[in-house]
C-alpha cells in the first residue's frame, strides 16, 4: 500500500477526530464569519505527484480554500432558498460516507429499505396518501425532470406509443402549460427532449404569480388533446400558490397530467397557519419536494412522488442480467435516472427520527416568523417597499427610489458580509429577495438584518 495511505489508515481514528475538530471550529465560525466573504478565489495548483497524506490536504484546504466559503450553512445566508444542516442530519451525512452504500438495489442489504422508511415519513409528513411513491434523487431539478419524464410517458400512454422505447419524436408536439414556472421546468423539458418551447407559460392572476384557473381551462381548449400542467405551490419570488384543487379539477376534465412543484412550499403543510396554502398537494400525478432547503438535510437530496410507478419504470429501467427482473417493487436502479448512488435518504432519516413533524414544524413556523418580522420591517423603513406580500418565508423588496438593477446589486454587495440576499425581477421591477429556511436564524438575526438594512439603505449614494 503506498505509505502516506498506508499511514492514514493506521491512525485513522486520530484523523477522523482532527477533521472533527476543524468541521467542529467551522461551524462554530458560522454565526459571526462573514456571510459572504469578499475574497479572491486562491490560484488553482498542480496536481500534487506525490500524495503526503490526509493531514495535509486538511491543513491545505483549512489554510487555502475554507476561508473563502460562504456561510451558507449559517442563519444570515437568506440567497435563493438555502437551507441549513441540522445536527442530525450532518451525522447522517457523515455515516452515509461511512458506509459507502450503494443502494440502488435490494439484492444488497437494507439500504434501499432505509430509503422506502423515510419517505414513507416524507409521505406522511406532507398529508400524501400511499398511492404516492418516492425515491430520492438529487435536488428539485432533478425531481421535475423525473416527474416530466413521467408525464412524457403518460402522454405516450395516451397516443398509443412509449417515448422511452421509440425516442420523443414518436410523441409529436407537447404541450405543458403552467403560471410561473421555475426554472428548472424549461431545463427539464430540454433534457427530456421535449424542448424548452413546449412549455407555455399561462397567464397569473392580478398582481399574483398564482395561475389564472380560468385561463388555463381556455388555454386547454385551446391545446386539443392532452396537456400536462405544471403546478406551482411555492414560487421563488412571492411564494405564491396555484389553488391545486381548481387545477386537479381541470386535469379530470380535460384529461391532462397534473406535476406540482412545491420544492420548498410543501413544508407549509407542516404549519397549522399556513397548510392551507399547500392545500391538495395529494391530488398531483407528480410532485417534486426538496429537501436540501427547508428539510435542512446537506446538499444533495430532494424527493419525487408519482402516482404512476409502473410508468416511472417504463423510463428509468436498467434492464441487465445481473440485477434481476424488475417484478411488482422494482429496485431503485429502475427508478432514478442515476444507476449507482449514495444511501442519499440517511440524512433525512436521521433528522425526521431526532426531531420528528414536530422539531421540523418549529423550524417551518420560526422561518415563517423570521419573513414576517423582516416583511414588517421593510414596509415601514424609509427607502424600501415590499413588492408582494409574505406569505410564508420570502421577502421579495426594492428600492423606492430608482429600483434599478445596478443600484440593488450595490445594496446586497454592501450587505453581504453581514446577510446574503439575492437579486431577483418581479413584475419587470429589479428587486432583492430574503429567502429563510435555516434551521438556525433566530429573532436576533433578523434584528442585525434590519439594522444593517437600515444603515446601508442610508448611505446607498442617491441616484
Ligand atoms: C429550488 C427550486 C427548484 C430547483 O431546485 P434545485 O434543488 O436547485 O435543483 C425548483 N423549483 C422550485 C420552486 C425551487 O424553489
């Protein structure tokens, strides 16, 4: 064994305990490191030829590459929506290393059960009833791509061919309708070979981002023949939510597939307050839910939920001699579009059994409180407006004077030490947002946001 490994294995529980204590000072670091370091990246170097050993590459990365790293893990990132790590789900992600499984099949070990636990959990947790299934994959693109994957096939379905057989050009032109889609729909419909101009966008209604029921049901006429909607129950900008009742009832007249999209909005399910805005999640014939963001589990995991399993099969199979026939459950491997992967579901297991739906509610209603406190201060402070109101965790805001992209990039560039904010446009008007879902923001940080908002807001240079 070459001796720097060899010398790495013999004192690997000392190493393991120095990277504990590095892991163990950067989170420590996290509630007063700058938010957003304003750093140059280091000079990338050459490839070490000779290997000296774990102890190192940690000093290495300690000295050269840690300081430059956001606290994205830390209560004053509010960009995009980011979640955080909780304790138990940072344990679950170091034992998922650990054990290095490779759980696409059931032909080795319980690893693919732990993961049919969790979102049996996940299922329970969002009001879904056992006619959904789940597997885990890596993030809410890929469980939108997933659920269009299906949709695809149940359009196949429906026309008498399988697109995952004979290619999409069997299919002829496809239609997915939908208010204000994410991003990551246009992206998924690429992948997919559908194409980024299948999607039509619909309109919203006034001063929402909520689609207009009625104006979908004409754009259905329109369409002749079945449709896939895309549902939204959480936009990034407002948070705003299709009524999913209305949406399923057009589906069932129409005949269409319904995918919703509640990447981080089916956690208002978990608050008496606000599940009524993810009211009817259960109705979708496909639904994406991240869970790197308000699960609070480490990045790489969101989960996807069909109705139609046999069609998710008919896609995702990975038919081989040696990993058996694909029967009634297929294995996970006949699921996913990855075939190998991580035992990905450990870190939300871990975290759902040590905090249970109540632990994750209290992070839901202390996020939402964390909104509304900053949506409350932003309305009355000289300088900003509110451009939507908050409904559960986003504040979307600008500038009362000259809103213009330059001068809001200058005002989150002016902040980002002390809070991370992403810009945004809502309604044609530049805007920042503050998107909470950090297990760890408490009251206090939202007190220093609004100071430092208060301050920086003052000295912006008049246009
Ligand atoms: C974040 C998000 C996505 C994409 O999620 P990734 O985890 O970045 O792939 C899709 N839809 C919505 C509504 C989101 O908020």
């Amino acid at each position: 064994m070459h001796p720097p490994l060899a010398a790495d294995l013999a004192t690997l529980p000392d190493l393991l305990e120095t990277t504990r204590q590095q892991a163990a000072a950067l989170l420590d670091g996290l509630a007063d490191a700058p938010v957003v370091p304003a750093r140059p990246a280091p000079e990338p170097r050459p490839l070490p030829e000779r290997g000296t050993g774990l102890r190192d590459a940690l000093e290495d990365f300690r000295a050269r590459w840690q300081p430059g790293l956001s606290a994205s893990a830390g209560p004053r990132y509010l960009g995009f929506v980011t979640g955080g790590v909780t304790p138990a789900a940072l344990a679950g992600d170091w034992l998922t290393s650990t054990a290095d499984q490779n759980s696409m099949s059931s032909l080795d070990a319980t690893g693919a059960h732990l993961e049919g636990e969790t979102v049996g959990w996940l299922r329970t947790l969002f009001g879904l009833s056992d006619a959904h299934e789940g597997a885990l994959v890596s993030g809410a693109t890929m469980s939108n791509t997933v659920g269009l994957a299906i949709a695809r096939e149940w359009l196949g379905e429906r026309r008498g061919v399988s697109p995952a057989e004979d290619g999409v050009a069997a299919l002829g032109p496809v239609r997915v309708l939908s208010g204000a889609p994410h991003s990551s729909v246009a992206k998924g419909l690429s992948m997919l070979g559908l194409g980024r101009s299948a999607l039509v966008t619909v309109p919203t209604l006034p001063d929402r981002e909520a689609v207009d029921p009625a104006a979908l049901e004409r754009a259905l006429q329109e369409a002749d023949g079945p449709c896939v909607i895309v549902a939204n129950a959480g936009t990034v900008n407002t948070v705003d939510f299709d009524d999913l009742p209305a949406l399923a009832a057009l589906r069932d007249r129409y005949g269409c597939w319904l995918h919703v999209d509640a990447a981080f909005g089916a956690f208002a399910a978990l608050s008496p307050h606000h599940a009524h805005l993810a009211n009817g999640l259960d109705l979708a014939d496909s639904l994406c839910v991240d869970l790197h963001k308000w699960l609070n589990v480490p990045y790489d995991s969101a989960v996807q939920f069909t109705r139609r399993r046999d069609l998710q099969a008919r896609v995702f199979q990975n038919a081989a001699a040696y990993l058996g026939p694909l029967g009634d459950t297929p294995d996970l491997v006949h699921l996913t579009p990855e075939n190998s992967r991580r035992l990905r579901a450990l870190p939300a297991w871990f975290t759902l059994r040590a905090y249970g739906r109540d632990g994750h509610r209290d992070i839901v209603e202390r996020c939402a409180d964390g909104a509304r406190t900053l949506g409350e201060a932003v309305a009355s402070l000289d300088g900003l407006r509110l451009l939507a109101p908050v409904r559960l965790n986003v504040v979307c805001f600008t500038l009362t004077d000259s809103p213009t992209a330059a001068r809001l990039a200058a005002l989150a560039d002016a902040l980002a030490a002390e809070v991370f904010l992403t810009p945004t446009v809502h309604a044609g008007v530049p805007a920042l947002r503050a998107a909470f879902s950090n297990w760890r923001t408490t009251a206090e940080d939202v007190r220093r946001i609004v100071t430092a908002l208060e301050t920086t807001v003052r000295k912006l240079p008049t246009p």
